[in-house]
C-alpha cells in the first residue's frame, strides 16, 4: 500500500521546466560522412587525385647555387680562372663564369673515372705550381696576361681528337678547354642568350679568347 501512494505521489508532482524543455528539443543530429570527392577514394576512385597536393616545380639551379664538391677550393678557383681565359663573354654570348661551366665541371668529373679524376687534379696542380714558380701567386689571382704566360705553352695541335699528347699538362689543358666550351654552350644561359638575340648560337666558341690557337684536329 505505501509503496502504491508513493508512485501516486511522484507522478502527481510537476515536472521540472528544463526536463520539459529538454524532452521537448529534438535530438542532435550526427552528421553523415561524405565521401571523398570524385569517386570513392577520390580522383575517380583511384588515387584519390583531388585530395594530393600538387607542387610547382622549379630546377635547383634557379634557386641555389652550387658549391663545388670534388675539387679543393685551390683546384675550383684555377678551373674558374681557366675557364674564365678560355671561354670569356664576347658578342653578346655568356662566357663560362656566366653559365656555370666550372660548377657542372666540378659536378661530372666528379662523377667520372679514377683516370680522368687523376688527369684533371693534376693539371689544375700543375697550373698553380707554374702560376707560384713564375709569379709567386695562385693561378687564380694572376692577371690575364700572366695567365696567358702559364697556359700559352700547354696548347699544342693535336693530330686527332683520340690521338692524346703525350704530356699530361698538355692533354688537361686539351681536353679542358673542350669541356668548358661544350658545358658553356649547352647551358641554360647559353640558349637563353641565344633566343634573346634571335640568333643561333654554337660551334667556334662565339669568338672565344684562344680560338685562333685552339688544338688543330686533322683526319
């Protein structure tokens, strides 16, 4: 009997305003997921094309500029002033500082074999100890005619392209200065240049410094 009055009781009390308010507030509503857009997984249901960022890409050389890594700092700066004697702007064309011939340089001996390494180191060393045993400086810092003195005796004609001088001083300063002009006039500021003036540019140097005493190849 007591417990019969109590419900009686409890039903007859009234009830709570928030309890009313809350019983009478529609229930949130959870969201659906969506599927990702173009398909299921995105991009037509393959990649998921839509939702992987694209990136514009840009050519390292346009934003950093390369340090030399197989030369030592006393080889690259007399391969920059060798470069800078054989391959000088002339004509409106870039010379070889200007296309980054001696930074590509530094990069594809590098990269060559132990042979060719050897030849290259060698004859840089070589072109320092003349530069010091004559003018009591490094090669880099001679002037053009000093450095003209120090090269001048290393170009000799060659019989043929294959047909290698016997001196390896001779033989670098060869097959250096045909290095340098090919990576100078396959650059980028090369072909820029190139365009800009409407004319085409390769072959002879574009009138380079030691063009009339270049190596002579005869068949």
């Amino acid at each position: 009997m007591k417990r019969r009055r109590f419900f009686k009781t409890l039903a007859a009390l009234p009830v709570a305003p928030a309890l009313i308010a809350q019983a009478q507030s529609p229930a949130p509503q959870t969201p659906a997921a969506q599927p990702p857009a173009g398909g299921r997984g995105g991009g037509g249901g393959r990649s998921g094309g839509s939702n992987i960022p694209t990136f514009d890409e840009t050519s390292p050389e346009l934003v950093a500029d390369a340090e030399p890594r197989f030369f030592t700092p006393a080889q690259f700066s007399a391969l920059r002033r060798l470069s800078a004697l054989l391959m000088p702007p002339l004509d409106g064309s870039p010379g070889a500082l200007e296309c980054g011939a001696p930074e590509f340089l530094d990069f594809l001996i590098g990269a060559s074999l132990p042979d060719r390494q050897k030849l290259y180191r060698s004859g840089l060393d070589t072109l320092n100890a003349n530069a010091k045993k004559s003018f009591k400086k490094a090669f880099a810092d001679l002037s053009d005619a000093d450095a003209d003195t120090v090269v001048r005796p290393l170009l000799v004609p060659v019989a043929w392209f294959h047909d290698s001088p016997k001196d390896p001083a001779v033989q670098f300063v060869v097959e250096a200065h045909r290095d340098i002009r090919t990576a100078t006039q396959n650059s980028r500021e090369w072909a820029t240049a190139g365009a800009a003036s409407g004319r085409r540019r390769g072959g002879g140097g574009g009138g380079a410094y030691l063009n009339p005493i270049d190596p002579i190849y005869r068949s």
